[in-house]
C-alpha cells in the first residue's frame, strides 16, 4: 500500500508541474494547422459559447489572415435560425469559407435546413475546392462530442447515461458483497432507494448552496425540481450537482437505513458504500468530460494534457487548451475503487468496521483536494481560504473525518462468522 501512496503522490507532483507550464492565450487563439491535398497552412484557431463574441469575432481581423472558427450548436443551429444567418452572413463577408464536420466544403446558401451542417468557417488565401481533402491537425485534443445519442426523436444524453451506468454497476457490486457477506437480499433494494434519493437530492441541494445559492430568490423550484421558472416553465435538468452535498446526504440516508433497516453498524454498511460511490464517481466525472464541464485551467498546447472542449460552458471564459480535470478525478476514483476492491476481497479489513470507508475519504478528497488546483472555479467560489478554494475547504474535513475513523475502527471489529443473516 505504500508504493500505491508513493505513486499517487508522484503523479500529483507531476500535475502540479504541469500547472506551472500553464499559459493564457492571446484572443483566445490557438494554434494548429490546416491540410488541403499536400498544403500545410498555419491557422488560428477560434471558438466560443458566447454569441455575442461569435458576432464580434466575424466581423473583426483578429487572428489575420489564416484563421478557422470551430462552430457549435449553442450559437449555430436551427432554432436559432436569424440569428445564426447573421453571423455565418459576416463570416462569408469577412471571406470565410464553410465546411461540415468531415471537413467537406459547403457550397450552398444556408437555409433551416441545413444550418446544422455548418461546422467550421475557414479564412485562408487558398479557395477550397469540393474535392479536396482537407483536415485540421493541432497538438493538443480537440474533444467536441455529439450531444447524444439520438433515437428518433428522443435524444439519450452521455450524462444521464453515465449516472444509469453508475448506479447500475453500483447495484451489481452491492449484490455480489451481500452475497459474499451472506445478507439476506430483501436489504438491497432498500439500500438502493435511499442511496438514489441521497445521491440525486444531496447533490442538488449541495451545488445550490455552495455554488449557486441565489437559486432560492431567482429560480426556488429549480432547486428541487428539474425545471426553470424564468421565463415560462420548461424541462432542464438538474444543471448542477456537487459531490460534498452528496456525500452528506449519502451519510444521512445511510444511517436511517442502518438503523431502521438493515440494523447492522452504520460503518459496515460505508465501508462497502465506499467502493460502490468511487466507481460511481468515476462515470459521473465521464459524463461531466461528455459534456465539456468542470474543465481545467489553461494549459500549454505542447502539454499531453491539453484538450480544446468547443462545447465548453461560457462561465469558464475563452475556448483555448485547457486540463481535462473530469478524467483526472475519474481516473483517480478507478484507483481507488480498484484499492478498496482488492483490499475487501484479499484481506480482512472488511471486518474492521470502518477502515475501508476511512481509507476510501481520505484518498477521494485527496484526489479532489489536488486536481482543484488545476480546475476552473465553479460557479460564484465564495468560501476561500489561504489560497485554496471552495472545493478544498470542504474537502479538508472530509480528509480529517477518514484519519478519525480509520482511528475509530481499530476498536470496532467483528469476527468474520458474526457477519452472517440469512
């Protein structure tokens, strides 16, 4: 266990590194380079979330001569139509040419019906023909995934699929450790229950409070529900969860279920809870990387951290190379869930009520602890101290209540055949 504590901290040191090599982009400009046939054209490269910069940036020189404009459904697409004529209007007037998103160039006039296949708008000396090959090439990631999977005229978005994913698989483990531990599997579905109301209910009301509180003046029932009321009430999804509320709520639910339910020692249910939520984790952090959020700082391009999210949120500002913060944390979670597997299985420690779910805060709020540095703030960062923000403020105490019961634990064992009901 040691050499594991050595190389996460190796790997840590070697982020931190990076961050010092992190760079700002001037215009929010990039560089890569454009192929058509055997030409090799340096181009800037231009995206944004933000309309209003879009319809800026058409109409300017910035960038020159040889620029090209990676275009998104945020502020290019068929409801909002007007709008999006305008500005693919001033980049062909500014002497842009169009092209899909296989890099094929786009003759027609843009009408309703086509104004999805707008993709990127290139400015360069050369008059693209219809028959060129053409390709974007850069140093760093270029992650622009589709919105999701879409079936028919239902759209089946990664995030959700990424919490489905999580709580299914988080189900299936759930069952083989009751199994193993030979507890009756009417418990299960209890747990089940409690576990989705904490996550979902905990995680929402935690986001609010700590990064969004105004929600309760501006938007009430958003909180709660996953609709808005600005404006008309429509469907949005919950827009905003964060793991501290989660995980006490998770705390909460978990002792009611103990209690009333199962009747075992809060502590053997979270020491196997713990192995469930860090895989969870791990599809929940995906399906933030699907959706271009939580993103990392600005980095140097020649980085092999660097990713370039055009899909990005317009609160993280310019669209240039930034961490892939969502994979960080997400392969930090798989470590950990693969930690606590092994040690459940392989050693005794599952009878030593408390240690792993110990362990399993310890190293989860170390891996959010580090990996902050390297991310966007989210949302308004009001608790801040010595320089750390809101996430690590509330991750520290979580660290110190895992020293605390790893500590507790070592009085808190039971022999194996006493953890038998049928």
């Amino acid at each position: 266990m040691n050499r594991f504590f050595i190389r996460f901290y190796v790997v840590v040191f070697a982020l931190l590194a990076q961050f010092v090599l992190a760079q700002n982009y001037p215009q929010g400009l990039s560089d890569g380079t454009l192929k058509v046939n055997e030409s090799q054209i340096p181009v800037k490269i231009y995206s944004t979330t933000d309309f209003d910069s879009l319809q800026s940036f058409s109409l300017s020189k910035r960038g020159g001569d040889n620029n090209i404009v990676i275009l998104n459904k945020v502020n290019i697409d068929e409801a909002h139509y007007v709008s999006s004529s305008i500005v693919l209007s001033n980049f062909k007037s500014s002497g842009y040419q169009f092209l899909d998103k296989n890099y094929n160039k786009i003759e027609d006039q843009v009408t309703k019906e086509n104004v999805d296949a707008f993709k990127y708008a290139v400015k360069i000396p050369k008059t693209i023909t219809e028959n060129e090959k053409v390709s974007l090439e850069t140093k760093f990631k270029i992650w622009d995934p589709s919105t999701g999977i879409h079936i028919g005229p239902i759209t089946i978005h990664y995030y959700s699929l990424m919490f489905i994913l999580a709580f299914g698989i988080g189900y299936f483990l759930m069952h083989k450790m009751f199994t193993i531990d030979r507890v009756n599997m009417k418990y299960l579905e209890p747990l089940f229950t409690w576990t989705l109301i904490g996550t979902i209910l905990g995680a929402r009301m935690g986001h609010v409070i700590f990064y969004q509180p105004e929600l309760f003046k501006e938007d009430f029932w958003s909180v709660f529900l996953p609709i808005s009321t600005k404006n008309g009430i429509k469907f949005t999804g919950f827009s905003g969860l964060a793991s501290h509320g989660a995980t006490l709520a998770l705390i909460l639910t978990t002792l009611y279920y103990s209690f009333k339910i199962i009747k075992k020692n809060p502590f053997w249910v979270y020491d196997r809870l713990g192995i469930v939520v860090a895989i969870g984790g791990a599809f929940v952090r995906f399906g933030n990387f699907f959706n271009s959020e939580i993103i990392g700082k600005q980095v140097d391009e020649n980085s092999p951290f660097a990713f370039l999210f055009p899909q990005q949120s317009s609160e993280y500002g310019i669209t240039v190379p930034r961490y892939p913060t969502q994979l960080f944390e997400a392969a930090g979670y798989i470590a950990l869930f693969i930690l606590l597997w092994v040690l459940y299985r392989k050693t005794d420690k599952k009878y030593q009520q408390g240690w792993l779910f110990g362990l399993f805060f310890i190293i989860l709020w170390a891996v959010r602890f580090f990996v902050e540095f390297l991310k966007e703030p989210q949302g308004d960062e009001f608790i801040s101290f010595a320089g750390l923000n809101t996430g690590q403020v509330l991750s520290i105490p979580f660290m110190i209540a895992g020293v605390a019961i790893m500590i507790y634990s070592k009085n808190n064992r039971i022999e194996p055949e006493v953890d038998k009901t049928f």
